[in-house]
C-alpha cells in the first residue's frame, strides 16, 4: 500500500480515513471504468481526490473519466491532479456522447445551483439539468450501477415538515423561475426512474447541506458566509431572526454516503443524504462564533417563517445501507474553518 496523498489540498489523514472507512465501497470498485460528471466543482473535486488516493493506497486499477467544461482551469489550480491518470472530457455535459466510451459505473453530478436569477441562467440550468441526465442515462446503457446526485430541493422550499422523508409527496412551485432547479432535479429523476424501469442500475441520492473544505464562502450557503465572517474578522449578521432550522453533514460523510448508494443502493431508489440534526440558523452562527473565533453574532430581526425547517429524514439509508453521519457539527465547522483560514494564507489550493 503506498502513502494517502491528497491532491486539492485536503488532509490527508482525514483522506485516509475516508478510505479505511469506504474500504468495501471502494474495492468493490476494483477493475472499474467510472465516469465522473461535475467533476471539478465541489463534490466533483472531493470524489476526485478521494478515488485517486484510494486508487493508489489500495492499487484498485480504476479507470476515472472526468467531464468538465473547463479542465485547464482546474489542472491550473490543483497541478497535482495531472498525474492522476484521469482521463478528461471536456465538454458540456449536454453535449456528451458515445465517443466518451463504455463505462461500468457512473457518478453524474453536473449542475451549478448557484446560478442568477435572470431567466436565461434559470433556462440554461434546466436545461443543463435534464439534456445532461438524458445523455449520460443513453452513455450508460451497459452499466453496472449510476448515481445520479439530485438534491433536496425536489421537496419544494422550507416548510412546515420536521425531516423530509422520501415519501413526501411535496415539490416546488412549477410557475416560479426560482424552482428551475428543484423543478430540473424532479424531471431528472423521473428520467432515472423511467431507466431503471428499462432495466438501468441507476440509484439517487437526494443530497441537502453541507459543509468542509472546498465550498463556496461567498455564495447563498449561509454556513459558508458565516464561517467566511469568523475567520476574517467580521460579525456574523443574519438578517431574520435567526429561528429557521437547517443541518449540515460534513464532506467526509457526505462521500461515504454517495458511495455506499453506488455500491449497494436499491435500483430506482432515492435516498435523502445530509444530517437528521436540526440547527437554527441563530445557533449555527453562534457555533461558528464560538468555534472559529469570530467577533460576535448581531441578529437583525426581520421575522421569519415559523414553519422554516429544511432537514431530511435519514432513516432509509440507515436502515437499508448503514449509513450514518460521524461527524458532528463542532468538529466539522473547526475542520472547514481551519482549511479556510489556511487558504487565505496561500498555504493551499483552493
């Protein structure tokens, strides 16, 4: 077994233990042809780096695709990927076609949530959203297992629901621009359904939120923006009342989860991933206050809604899989704090 080594600059006893932990996930991986879509944002560039270094301290032999629009631009910011071995596809995933190869596993994740509002950029993610599932669904006909990343989100916005379970028959409002997402996600997953009806192993994972290293600190995550405030020196502001509830799940988790849906999910079958630990937003912020150092918390007021609670009901993938999130709120904001803090040094690629 060689030494763990991360490439984007994660810890790499963290990487190691990623891998001890996924170890019968990632060897049931051995000999595999996987295609990677999405693969430089940030979950793309966490599975990147957590098959590499498994491919190398475990000597699996998995062949890894990575479809990317802007390969250089990554390579640029992250040079030690360049001898990984992978095998870059660059094109928009709407454009993907059988001359990307056979392969026998596929993780699709490709599409920026965080986009702006104008209708165009509202066109465009749909769009990117449902051609992209159709292309790699046709890409994947002789596959042994897809995953396909969906999100949350197909629930419809925060609401009254305690923990959303994927029963739960709600959804977003289909004549507001605001739910292109969640609306692209719901029309995708049906593509995956109808795929598995066909006979396809494609499983779904309906992620949530998140928090660790390689998140956006300057984008509508508000545990990235609060911790961004902590470390550089800035009060966390928060403009409601801070009642709303929310939960994170930490990036080491978050993997372990994806690929034990991979490895041994039902066909056809979504799973929520995320935490089943609520957390008020006014909490969040006085965690990420007290942990990273900050300069106070200031609460504006502005009322919310009482009935505010986005977090998932994780039982299925408990029960079915042995899923469990291990890490918890503290440790992990400390952790992605910690990769925060040393960024700004330059000590890191981002």
């Amino acid at each position: 077994m060689r030494a763990v080594r991360s490439r984007s600059g994660l810890d790499a006893a963290e990487l190691r233990g990623a891998i001890d932990r996924g170890r019968n996930s990632l060897e049931s991986l051995a000999g595999a042809s996987l295609l990677l879509t999405g693969a430089t944002g940030w979950f793309g560039t966490w599975l990147l780096d957590l098959l590499c270094a498994a491919n190398e301290h475990l000597d699996l032999g998995i062949r890894l695709a990575a479809v990317s629009r802007a390969p250089a631009a990554f390579l640029a910011r992250h040079p030690q990927f360049a001898d990984s071995g992978i095998r870059w596809i660059e094109c928009d995933v709407r454009d993907l076609d059988a001359d990307a190869g056979r392969f026998t596993h596929v993780i699709h994740g490709a599409a920026d949530s965080s986009v702006t509002p104008d209708s165009s950029a509202q066109r465009r993610l749909f769009d990117t959203v449902i051609d992209g599932t159709r292309r790699v669904l046709d890409l994947a006909a002789s596959c042994k297992a897809v995953l396909f990343l969906s999100s949350g989100a197909i629930y419809g916005p925060p609401g009254p629901v305690r923990r959303y379970a994927e029963s739960d028959a709600g959804g977003p409002d289909p004549v507001s621009p605001k739910a292109a997402y969640a609306e692209a996600k719901r029309a995708a997953e049906q593509l995956c359904a109808l795929a598995a009806g066909r006979g396809l192993p494609v499983r779904i994972a309906r992620c949530f939120a998140f928090v660790g290293p390689h998140m956006p600190f300057d984008r509508h995550f508000a545990i990235g923006n609060f911790i961004a405030d902590a470390v550089d020196g800035r009060p966390i502001r928060i403009r409601s009342d801070g009642l709303p509830t929310r939960s994170y799940l930490y990036m080491t988790d978050l993997v372990q989860a994806l690929l034990s849906i991979l490895h041994g999910g039902r066909d056809g079958r979504a799973y929520n991933v995320g935490s089943d630990v609520p957390v008020s937003i006014g909490e969040l912020a006085r965690c990420i206050d007290r942990v990273a150092g900050g300069h106070g918390v200031v609460i504006e007021g502005a009322p919310s809604d009482p009935n505010d609670h986005y977090v998932p009901d994780t039982a299925r993938i408990a029960v079915e899989l042995g899923f469990r999130g291990e890490v918890p709120l503290e440790t992990a904001v400390a952790r992605t704090a910690a990769w925060y803090r040393d960024r700004l040094r330059g000590s890191m690629p981002s």
